[in-house]
C-alpha cells in the first residue's frame, strides 16, 4: 500500500463508528477499538464456522440410531425465534440511530431495554425448546453425535446472546451512571456489532440445521 | 462429593512414590520435588532482594508491553528447562530399553512425551515468540505501546495460569499420555478416565484463548498504530511476519478451542462427538486439530524468519535483499498455510485426489520459503559481516533448515507418507523445522535485543559456546532418528527389540545431552553477563549499528519508548537518520505522554483462570465456578473504572530525553569492527555509507 | 436533545432510518420465503436445497449490508480487508473440512 492510498484508507469512518462529525471520541482512539472489535468479531465468526463444519460432518453420518432431524424440528418454533431476533436487531439499530442523533438518554435506554427484553424472549422459547428435545422428544445431546454438534452449536450461540444481554445491561448501568461519555458510546457501537453478527450466525443456522434439516 | 472433587491424598505425587516406590515413581516425585522448591526458591530470592515491591508494581501489574514481553521470554526459558529435561530423560530411558523395559514406566513414559509436546508448541515456543514480537514490534513501529495494553496483560497472565496448570499436574496427579494432540477415542472418558487429559484440555484451552487475544493485539497495533510516514511497506521485515503471525492467531486458534471444548463435553457430560459408535467420529477431531495445527506451525516459524531478516540485514551492514519478496513471501506462507492441513493424516483413509490435493498444496510452500532462504544469502554476500551470536545462530539456522524443508517436501508426498507415517523420520523432520526454525531464532533475538532490553551486550564467548552445544546437540539427536525412521522405528516407544538400532540411540542420547549442555551454557551467558555488566554496557543504545527505529531510542527504553513520535521517510529508518547525521538531535518541542496506569486486574484474571481450570480438571465444582464468576466479576468491574491512564508531563519528557542525548553525545564513536568488543559503547559510527 | 443541526444532518438521518427500515423489510421477507418452502412443498429435492441455500446467503448478504452497512464502495478498507480474508478462511475450512469428512465417510460406508 502506497502513503497516498493509506490516508485514504484512513478518512473513512469504521464501519459501525456512528457518531456525526465534530462529537464523540477522538476518530483516532475510536478507530483501533472499533476496528479491534471488528477483528475479535470475525475470530468468533470463524468459530461458528468451525461449528457449522462440524455440524454438516454429524449430519451425514453422526445420528446413530437417535431420532435424526426431521423427526424433531417443528420449522415454528425457529420461526418465531427468528422474528424475535429480527425485531431485536431492529431495536437494536433504532437504539444506535437514537445514539447518533439524538443524545437522548431516556430514548436510548427504551430502545435498548426492548433489544434485551426480545433477546430475552428469544433465549426463553430456545431454552423450552431445548427442555422439550431432552425430556419428551428423547433427543438429549448424549443420544447421538450429531445430537451433539446440534446442541453446541445452538447452545454457544444462546450463550453468546445471553452475554450479549448481561454486557447490554451492564452498558445500561453505565448509561445512568455516567450519561453518554465517550467510552459508553463506544462500548454501544461495539455491543451493535456484536448483536447484528449474532443474526447473521443465526440465519446460518435456520438454513444449515433446521430448513435444510426437514428438508434432507 | 468430597470438597475436594475428586482429589485425595494418594494423588499428590509425594505420597504416591512413597506408597509404590520404583525408580518411575522417583524421578516423578523429584520432579514435582523440583517445581515447589523451584517456587520457594524464587520466593526466597525475591524476598531476600526485597523485590517484592519492584516486582509488582514494576512487573506483575504492568501494562508497558516491553515488561509484558520479557515476562513472557523468561515464562518461556522456565518452561524450556522442563522440557528439555524431559526429553533428556526420554532418550536415557530409550538408550538403556533396547531388549529391556528400561526404568521409566510406560506410563511415566508416555506422560513425558505429552508434556514434553504440550510445553515446547504452547508453553515455550508460543511465549517465547509472542514476548519477542510484544517487545520489538511497537518500538519498530515508533509506536508507545500495543492498541490494548490492558488486553495485552490478560493474553500473558491466561498463557501463566496454563503453564501453572501443567506444573501443578506434577504434583497432584498425573498428566495426560495422549500425546500433544490428544486424539480421541484414546483421550476419551473410557480410555483415559484419570484426570490427566483433563489438565491437557484446560492448560491448552488457556494457552490459545490467550493467543487469540494476542493476535488481535498484535494485528490492530500494526494497522493502527505505526509512526507517521510508517507505510506497510516501510516496515521493518520482522513486522511483516508480525503481522503474519497475527493473522494466523486469529483466525487459526478458533478451531482448536472448539476441538478442546468438544472433547471436555464428551468428557464431563458424556457427548458423543468423538466416541466409538453412537455417531461420534474422531476424525472431525483430527480435521479440527490440524486445521489449527498446520497455521500454528507457521505462527512458530515466521516470527524467526524475521529476527533473521533483521539479523542478516544487521550484521552483514547491508540492507535487506529482496524486501519486496520477502515479504510476499511471507504473506503467501501464511495464507498457504491454511491449505495444508490434511497432510498431518495422509493416512486416515480419504481418496487418493485429496491427498495428491494437500500434497501438492504442501510442496507450493516450498517456493515461498525457498526464496526466503536466497534473499538471505544474497543479503550477507559482500556484506561488511560482524560474526556475532546472533548471526552464528542465523547461519547454522539456514543450512540446517534447508534440510529440514527437503525432508518436509519427501513427507508431501502421500506415498511416501504411508511409508514414514508416525515414524521417527516424522520426529526428526519437525524437530528439524522448529529447532533451527524457532528456538535458534528466539535465542538469536535475545542475542539481538538483550542490549536494547538492558542495557549492556550478552558475553560473546559463552554464547558461542552455546551456539556450537545447541548446532552439535542438534545434528547428534536427530540426524539418527531419520535414520531410524526410515528403518521402520515408530515414534513413542518406551523400549526396542532390535539391538541393532542401539547406537543410533545412544547417538541421539549424546545429542540431547549436549542440547541440554546447550540451554545451560545460554543461561551462563545470562549469569556473566550480568556479572560483567559493566564492561558490556552499551549505554548509547546503539550496539550494532542498527538499521530499525528501536535503536534510536534509551536502553533500556523509557516507558513511553520514544520521547517525540519519530517521523519515517523509508525503510532502514534509523540508519536513514544516521547517514543524514541527524541522530540524538533533539527535537524542537515536546508533548504530554499518555500511557496506561498499572493494574492488578490482568493478574488477576490469570489466577482466577488456572483456579477454574484446576477446579474442572479435579471436579471441585465450587472452585470453578466461583473462579469463573470471578473472571468476567473482574472485568465488569474493571468497565467501571474510568481513570485507566496517567499523563507523563512534557517537561519530566523533556527532562529525562534530554539528559539521555547529553550523554549520547559525549560516547565515543564505535566502528562497526569493535562491536563485539569492550570498545562498543552504543553508539555506532555515523556517515558510513548504508 | 439535539436532532440533526442542518440540512445535509437530516437528509444523512433519513437515509439512516431508511436503511434499517429497508433492511427489517427485505430480511423478513426473505425470512418468509425461506420458511415456505418446506411449508409449501412447492420446491422439493436438491431444487429446495438449492433455493433455502440461496435464500440464506441472500438474508446474511442482506444484514451485511444494511444493518452492519458493509459496502464495498464506501467501507473503510480495513474493514473490507478483514472481512473478505474471513471469508476467504472460512470457505477454505469448512469446504475443505466438508470435501474431507464426507469423503471419509462415502468411504466408510
């Protein structure tokens, strides 16, 4: 990369680094800790990865003499899930957007407080899905390997929004605290990111695990 | 349920000799013997300095990542020592078992092999490494400090609580015997249902997360932190495979915390990911582990490949022949790297067109590194050479690594492979790679940047010592082994019936011996240097006349490394300066530093790691789980805590570069000729032509 | 407390809003057409595999770029770098864990 074409580079904001010009964090601290998280982000995105490849092995070939996909998803309950995390993601971009432009607090919060509540809502029905797999459909993650990889999979990603959601409140704690300092805007921006990626892991899964698993 | 877990008196290793006394059992108890009177020694040592103060404010709490490198270089020698002594005791028991059982037990044995894999890739080589490019990387770059100094902390202290774990295993209970990859079924609760795998899944778990994290680092420093006018393309060479390495980090440990996850799960809660029948298929382990195996055999040797760029370009005054090359050779390695990973198991059964794939994919990084070794050699031709430590390391490193790699490009071939598969031919090549690939060039490094670090030279004569101990220790321990391994002997076997491979084995007991000899001349080096500090003391900062901008500033630097932000306009920036004779000019204005405060917090976080992990491995539930609660409690209370940084006023700045160039200014002029001499005074001669 | 503070300021938050309300719309819909295949039964076999798949990658192309507002004109290059590499390295391991495995097990069989 040339000298002239690194600047270039430079004057453009991170992608996720919403604020308008003139406020918030100095763009040249902001920069390395947006783009750190960008960075962390796709390591985790690789992790999945690796989790999907393990997946697709189990797939074919893991299920052993265990009830195999399509005797146990019912497509309504991912559905649903998947409208929760939709809704939760569009909350989720209003609460930046409420960020960027408004600087109001009391928006802010109810924006975020609705992004937590349907993440709630969306780790409750996974959870009583689960119950249901282990107890009444026979389907435990101990039954077969491909049981297995199913409930690693679905379980790292339920426990990566469960912690999406303590670090949420924990934002919001600081919220009240502080008001919108530099570093909480930063954390909201880093903690968008994080729920936005989470989505898309989760649309790979209704394709991978539950519409290519009745279908197959 | 005990409160203990599963942990009982028999297991602590003292009581277990004393219950079943054997020889076995004795160099066992003496090992874990060692490890706490090791602990106490260092202990008293540092009570009777009365260091206890310097060494946490100044170091257990520090965030400058220069401190944090050199923790993670001397976690590295404290963990070489270990295994070397352990790879000592492997090649006795072997010489002495040929037609005999020797004195070591299989499962002693076994345990020594494991350990021995599990320290060198993750306890040695990975500190070792990541403390040389923490250390040399931000000054190269003009840079203060990484981009998260804090998250910097947190990566050494994870990688502490790994290695705490494996030295804890010595005394209570006993390690895993899986071997360093600890392939499933074998390693699965039916198999091996002691706690040994579990402390193997625990330390690695640590040890890569860590990693991760450094990558980032490591990666974000480079890109956002390098001095103005610092393009990627005026970097120095070892950034280059800085960034490289940082790279594979991040994208290369994912799969192995997943494979480590996976085989705790079938572990503690009986899953079936790797399991004999009920859908469980250990060859996803083996896909997953070498998916991260093969880029962390890269993220082992790049970093030496740029110490000895640095090394070549330094002692032979010349610059680097082939910038260019190297570094797209480097950037093709590591995405190379990622395309490779099956030819660890050739063998498992797949077709023929995917191994001829792999195989072939695995000969194309021979080219890359094949231009490596050319741009080295013709950056020494005609080159004004100063025959140093370092570049004894770096000579010995390319002829003997050329004949690693022939032997890597025989392995590439499947059909071959078949032949030598988990053979000692296979021992001997990798050890091949990483001896001369790693280790020679992180001890080269500390040859290299010991004077920056502080501020006087390594002695030359034991470090020639050590250099021709580890280059013979070398050739004697391994060469049989190729031999061997292409008479048919296997890796990993405890004792032998053929007489016939007897000296080759004796051969190769010499050579560790000697390796060891080795590593004890380089800490002898340590000891008179230290001793003789004085007439080695460098205090012009500039021992070798160095090309790169980390010789430009104090040895040891200050905390903030450069007073004023240099502004670069090439590669070889240093030298640049000191051909225009603008070297310890002082700048026309100063600005306030700020630089992280110090906490114990990454400490902490350490601890609190290895606790949890001991908990899991001996089922001490409470411990775990408060362990854990009492990591992710640190770090939300650590996002509270808003006063992270202090400001280093410009005039305390000014005050102390000042002084620094007075002094500079008024050392003699050393010719390059006198480096290696008490003449060398730090301070190169200025105006030779570059 | 402060809304935008000049024209070019309130024409940046319309597009802003419009881009999230366009993402929210295009991904349920895609969400929807997904899961109606298999309701429907209108597409069955490897043409169901086919279309779900083609689906998926759609939606995430989607949440790429209006949610996480990924674009390959606009974005910073860093960011545009890192993510192609991600993809590049993610296709080369699950492809090639996925020729090997199923490989591995056709041979099994």
């Amino acid at each position: 990369m040339t000298a002239s074409a690194h600047t270039r580079a430079d004057e453009r904001a991170h992608i996720g680094l919403t604020q308008r010009e003139g406020e918030g964090p100095d763009p040249d601290e902001a920069a390395p800790i947006i783009f750190g998280f960008w960075v962390f982000l796709m390591a985790d995105l690789v992790l999945f990865a690796v989790l999907f490849s393990v997946y697709a092995a189990m797939v074919n070939g893991g299920q052993g003499t265990a009830p195999g996909p399509a005797d146990l998803f019912d497509l309504k309950i991912p559905f649903v899930e998947t409208l929760i995390l939709l809704a939760s993601s569009l909350a989720c971009g209003k609460a930046s957007l409420a960020l960027k432009w408004r600087h109001d607090r009391g928006r802010l919060l109810a924006w975020m407080g609705l992004t937590f509540l349907l993440g709630a809502g969306f780790l409750v029905l996974e959870l009583r899905d689960f119950i249901q797999l282990a107890t009444e459909k026979n389907a435990p993650p101990q039954a077969s390997g491909w049981l297995s990889s199913y409930w690693l999979l679905l379980g790292t990603h339920g426990l990566h929004v469960a912690a999406g959601m303590i670090w949420l409140a924990v934002i919001a704690a600081q919220v009240v605290l502080w008001g919108l300092v530099h570093e909480v805007k930063l954390r909201i921006m880093r903690f968008a990111l994080f729920w936005h990626m989470l989505d898309i892991v989760w649309i790979a899964i209704i394709t991978v695990v539950y519409l290519f698993g009745v279908q197959s | 349920m005990s409160l203990l877990g599963i942990l009982g008196w028999s297991d602590i290793i003292f009581v277990k000799a004393w219950q079943n006394p054997s020889i076995s059992e004795a160099i066992a108890a003496g090992a874990g013997g060692a490890a706490v009177l090791g602990a106490l020694g260092a202990a008293v040592l540092v009570t009777w300095l009365g260091a206890w103060r310097t060494l946490w404010t100044g170091w257990l709490t520090s965030l400058d990542h220069k401190k944090i490198g050199i923790m993670y270089i001397v976690l590295a020698l404290v963990m070489i020592a270990r295994a070397l002594i352990e790879a000592v005791l492997m090649r006795v028991q072997q010489a002495a078992a040929v037609g005999d059982p020797g004195f070591l037990s299989a499962d002693h044995y076994n345990q020594l092999f494991t350990t021995h894999g599990t320290i060198m890739i993750f306890f040695m080589a990975m500190p070792f490494l990541t403390g040389v490019i923490n250390y040399v990387m931000p000054l190269q770059i003009g840079s203060r400090d990484m981009s998260f100094p804090m998250m910097n902390a947190v990566s050494l202290w994870l990688t502490v609580g790994g290695a705490i774990l494996m030295m804890a295993s010595l005394i209570f209970g006993s390690f895993s015997t899986g071997g360093w990859s600890a392939y499933p079924p074998y390693t699965g609760a039916s198999f091996s249902p002691g706690v040994g795998v579990d402390y193997w899944i625990w330390a690695v778990t640590l040890a890569s997360v860590g990693s991760t994290l450094t990558g980032i680092n490591i990666a974000v420093t480079i890109y956002k932190r390098r001095a103005p006018g610092m393009t990627l393309f005026h970097m120095p060479l070892f950034c280059w495979t800085a960034l490289a390495v940082s790279i594979l980090m991040i994208f290369a440990m994912s799969p192995l915390t997943v494979a480590t996850a996976m085989l705790a799960l079938d572990r503690y809660a009986e899953f079936k990911f790797f399991t004999n029948g009920d859908g469980g298929n250990m060859m996803i382990y083996a896909n997953l582990f070498w998916l991260f195996g093969h880029p962390e055999v890269y993220i082992l040797i790049l970093p030496a490949f740029g110490v000895y760029s640095e090394v070549f370009t330094t002692f032979s005054g010349k610059t680097l022949y082939g910038y260019r090359s190297l570094v797209l050779a480097t950037m093709c390695i590591a995405v190379l790297s990622f395309t490779v990973w099956l030819h660890h198991f050739f063998t498992m059964g797949q077709s023929a067109e995917i191994n001829a794939a792999f195989g072939i994919a695995t000969m194309l990084i021979g080219i890359p590194t094949g231009v490596k070794v050319y741009d080295w050699l013709l950056t020494m031709v005609r080159g004004r050479i100063v025959a140093s430590t370092a570049l004894i390391f770096s000579s010995v490193f390319l002829v003997t690594f050329v004949v690693g790699g022939v032997t890597g490009i025989i392995l590439a071939n499947p059909d071959v492979d078949y032949q030598v598969h988990n053979s000692l031919f296979l021992v001997a090549h990798f050890h091949n790679m990483l001896i001369p690939g790693l280790l020679f060039g992180m001890i080269a490094a500390v040859q290299v940047w010991f004077p920056k670090a502080f501020g006087f030279r390594l002695d030359e004569r034991w470090g020639r010592i050590s250099a021709l101990l580890w280059t013979a220790g070398f050739y004697l321990a391994f060469m049989p082994l190729y031999a061997m391994g292409l008479g048919g002997a296997m890796r990993r076997m405890r004792s032998w019936a053929d007489p016939d491979w007897w000296p080759w084995l004796l051969a190769a007991e010499i050579g560790a011996f000697l390796l060891l000899g080795g590593l004890a001349t380089l800490l002898m080096q340590f000891w008179v240097s230290v001793r003789n500090r004085r007439a080695l003391a460098v205090p012009g900062g500039d021992p070798w006349d160095g090309r790169t901008l980390e010789w430009g500033t104090s040895s040891p630097p200050p905390e903030y490394n450069f007073a004023v932000v240099p502004q670069v306009d090439s590669r070889d920036a240093f030298t640049a300066v000191k051909a225009a004779g603008r070297a310890y000019s002082a700048p026309e204005t100063y600005e306030d530093i700020e630089m992280p405060k110090a906490t114990m917090v990454p400490l902490a976080i350490g601890l609190l790691a290895a606790a949890c992990g001991f908990g899991l491995t001996w089922h001490i539930w409470w411990l775990a789980l408060l362990a854990f609660i009492g990591i992710w409690g640190a770090v939300i209370l650590r996002s509270f805590q808003r006063e992270t940084s202090r400001v280093i006023p410009a005039a305390e700045v000014a005050r102390q570069h000042e002084a620094w160039l007075e002094m500079v200014r008024g050392l003699p002029q050393t010719p390059r000729r006198a480096g290696l001499t008490p003449a060398n005074s730090g301070r190169a001669e200025q105006g030779e032509p570059a | 407390m402060t809304g935008p503070r000049n024209e070019e300021e309130h024409e940046e938050l319309r597009r802003e809003r419009r881009a999230l309300t366009i993402g929210a719309v295009q991904a349920l819909i895609l969400t929807c057409a997904a899961f109606a295949i298999p309701a429907t039964g209108l597409l069955t076999g490897l043409a169901a595999l086919a279309g779900i798949a083609l689906l998926g990658v759609l939606q995430i192309a989607v949440h790429f770029r209006w949610f996480l507002h990924l674009d390959l004109r606009r974005s910073h290059r860093h960011d545009l770098q890192l993510v192609l590499f991600t993809v590049l390295i993610v296709t080369l391991m699950v492809g090639g864990s996925i020729w090997i495995l199923f490989d591995l097990h056709d041979r099994m069989m």
